[in-house]
C-alpha cells in the first residue's frame, strides 16, 4: 500500500543532485509499512520537522518515488488545489480515491459529485453532492440498530465489539442512505469487505466511497470505543451527555483516523506552500500526520475530546454519515453499566490503508 509512484523530477522546492534526496533521513517508503501498521506517530514527526513536502523513494535502492505532505497547512493546501486529482489508478485508499469526502465544499469535488450524481439518479446525486446531510431518516435507523444491538449483548458475560457491534451499525447506516431495506444489511457488509457485485446498481465513484466510507465507520467506532473503555472518566461523562459523541468522534478521527493517507496526482503544474509539483507527479497527503501536527494540535498525542481549535481535516470518505453513526448508534452500547474491557485486554490500532483496533474484547453485565 506504500509502494512508490510514477515519474520522477519535478520540484518542491530545491532539488538535489541526480541520486541524492534533499531530506535523506526519511526513510524509503518500502521499509515503512511494517513499522508503520504498528505505529506511524515518529513517522509523523519526522515530516513534521521539514519545512515541506518531502521527497522519498519507492524502495531502499531508489527506484520511483513520491512526495509526502504532512503538515496541517499543506495537507489543507493540496486538498484544496484544483490541480492535483485523485489518483483513482492506485486503488490504495477504500472509498477515499475519489477524494468526495474529504474535499467537499470545494468547487471541484462538489461540481463533480453533482454533476456524477444527475446521472445517477436521486439517491446517488444527493450522496454525491453532500458529504454532510445524510438522509433525514437514517438517524433513526441507526438509533433502532443500535438499541438492537446492545440489547443483543445484554445478556452475555463478554463479547468482541468489533465483529458484534462495529461490523454491523456502519452497514446498517450506509443501507438506510442507499435506500436498502434493513433485510439486505448482511449482503451490503459482505460487498464492503469482500467487493464482487454491489447490492443495488451504483455508479463507480459512489460505489468506492459507499465501501470506504462503511469500512472507515467500522475501524472509527472500534477506535473510539476503545479510547473511551480506556479512559472511564470520560465514558461516565459520554453517558451523562450524550451530545459529547460529536466531539469524541471528531478527536477520535484526529488521533486515531482510520483512513490515514490519500493519494493525488498533478494534473497540471501546481505549487504548494513548500514549492512547485511537476504535472504527472504524486502527492500522498498524509491525513494522519495532520492531525497530530503540534503547530496546529498542541500534545498531539494526548487523546482529548474538549481540544479546542479548528477541526481536523477528516480522515474519513463520508464524515456526515460517520459521524450520525456515531451518534445515534452508540447511546444504547454506551449506556450498558457493566461495560468495560476485558481483564488484560488493550485495545490497539493497526494498519496502513484502514486503521483501527482488530479486536474490543470487553466484560458485560449480563
């Protein structure tokens, strides 16, 4: 997933001699996915210290090589410069090669999710043209999911979130926004992770973003559970306000995203806050390492859902829909008493392309 790019040259500021890396201490993407998967906040910090994009290749050797984007303020820049495109050829991001979620409200992710969405139908083109209104009554769909969900865990001793809960809620919310009755929830959650022939006919960009967006809800719930059960001053003040889920989601995207890069290609000749991209060349805007720049998040490490600032650039294919997700699908889990983690169990995000917790192995009251 962190192979190198296509093409060569082109500049970020200065360019080294032919051979030579302006910023060598970053290592070749091929040495980091492992490291990566396990942990990537060094790795943010490395890019954090450059003054701009970095330039680094595709394997120890050299070979094709890519630009990272790192900082907040870049990251913001690239997603907004018409001249770089989603590069749709790598297939590397699940529901983010489409850039829709991310880029929404900017004139040419929103004109072109509208002008996708006219011939798709009513169902796709309001998907498409917001990435923030969700259909009115998916809300309560999620909150009847919800309440059935917990209510199925009420009476176990113990249980593994992940596949009993966080699996199944996203589904359910990307099948009301499809129009899907809830009978076809299995089937829709078998085609986000598996793929082959989507349950109702959709176009190929919404198809993208539909999977991606039901798999980046799936790792952002487990992640967010995870802080919480972790921390149980802050689940107790979840329960008494709910509201606080909003906030929680946002910080757990900012901390935890769980769709952590994208990537772009130049269309055109652009420039960046760190210098000029070549037509042709790649950008991997790194959205994770947004969020936990200091420059923007002081202590990003501290996970801390009263941050106050801008929000962060949203990790995620279809926030709107994530983040109704989230609220109205957790109150009933949340307010189960006996809820905590399982003797010795810590939760651990992992993963390059999708991040989160694999396994939420917790102790119930029943």
């Amino acid at each position: 997933a962190w192979s190198g790019g296509e093409g060569a040259g082109g500049g970020l500021g200065p360019v080294a001699a032919p051979g030579r890396l302006p910023r060598s201490h970053v290592p070749a993407l091929a040495s980091l996915a492992a490291r990566v998967a396990r942990d990537p906040a060094p790795y943010y910090r490395l890019l954090h210290r450059e003054p701009g994009p970095v330039r680094v290749p595709g394997t120890a050797g050299g070979g094709d090589g890519i630009w990272l984007v790192g900082r907040d303020a870049d990251v913001r820049a690239a997603l907004a410069e018409p001249g770089l495109v989603a590069d749709a050829g790598t297939g590397d991001v699940p529901g983010l090669v489409d850039g829709a979620g991310l880029v929404a409200g900017e004139g040419r992710a929103e004109g072109a999710g509208r002008a996708e969405g006219a011939a798709a139908g009513p169902v796709a083109g309001m998907m498409l043209a917001s990435a923030d209104a969700p259909p009115p009554h998916v809300a309560g769909v999620v909150a009847r999911a919800g309440h059935v969900l917990a209510g199925r865990l009420g009476s176990r001793a113990g249980a593994d979130l992940v596949p009993e809960f966080c699996d199944w809620l996203p589904a359910v919310a990307l099948g009301a926004a499809l129009g899907l009755p809830y009978r076809r929830t299995e089937a829709l959650r078998r085609w986000c992770r598996a793929g082959g022939p989507a349950p109702l006919p959709l176009p190929d960009a919404l198809a993208v973003r539909a999977r991606g967006a039901e798999r980046a809800t799936a790792y952002a719930l487990a992640s967010l559970l995870g802080a919480l059960l972790t921390r149980p001053a802050q689940l107790t003040a979840v329960r008494d306000e709910p509201a606080l889920i909003d906030a929680v989601w946002a910080e757990t995207l900012r901390h935890d995203p769980p769709a952590p890069y994208l990537v772009l290609r130049a269309h055109d000749p652009v420039r960046l806050p760190g210098g000029a991209v070549a037509a042709g060349e790649r950008v991997l805007c790194l959205l994770g390492a947004a969020g936990w720049d200091p420059a923007a998040y002081p202590h990003p490490g501290r996970w801390d859902p009263y941050r106050a600032g801008r929000p962060p650039v949203p990790a995620h294919p279809w926030p709107g829909l994530g983040l109704l997700t989230a609220r109205y699908g957790l109150p009933p889990l949340l307010g189960m008493r006996g809820l905590a983690l399982a003797p010795g169990f810590a939760p651990r995000a992992v993963g390059v392309r999708v991040r989160g917790p694999r396994r939420l192995l917790v102790r119930l009251g029943g």
